[in-house]
C-alpha cells in the first residue's frame, strides 16, 4: 500500500520519531509505514488520518483498489 506519510511528515519539519511520538509507535514503525514494509492497522490508520486532518484515503492508496 503506498502512502503520503513522508510527503506529509516533511511538510510540518518533523523527523520520524516526532512522529512517532505523536501516534505512540515507535520510529521503526514509522520507518516501516513510510517504505511500505508496513501496513497499519484500522486504529493506526484513522489515528494518522486524525493528526494530519485527513481522510484515511487522502493519506493511503490501494495499489489494488478496483
């Protein structure tokens, strides 16, 4: 799944564990997130959505969607 995480992160200067901090995970996890190691959970999703004031879509994209 790719996202917009590090787009959207660089935007507000933050470094990764800035936010991880803000979504109490760890810097690897954001790491993870970012190169699409990682797909979040539902929570973490609508957590992520919540602090940059999105949609869960606006951040995330299914390269599969139909």
């Amino acid at each position: 799944m790719r996202n917009r995480l590090r787009e959207l992160r660089a935007e507000l200067g933050w470094s990764q564990q800035v936010l991880a901090d803000h979504l109490d995970v760890s810097r690897q996890t954001v790491n993870a997130l970012e190169t699409g190691k990682y797909d979040p959970s539902l929570p973490l999703a609508f957590k992520i959505g919540r602090l940059f004031k999105l949609k869960i879509e606006d951040v995330f994209d299914d390269e599969h969607a139909l």
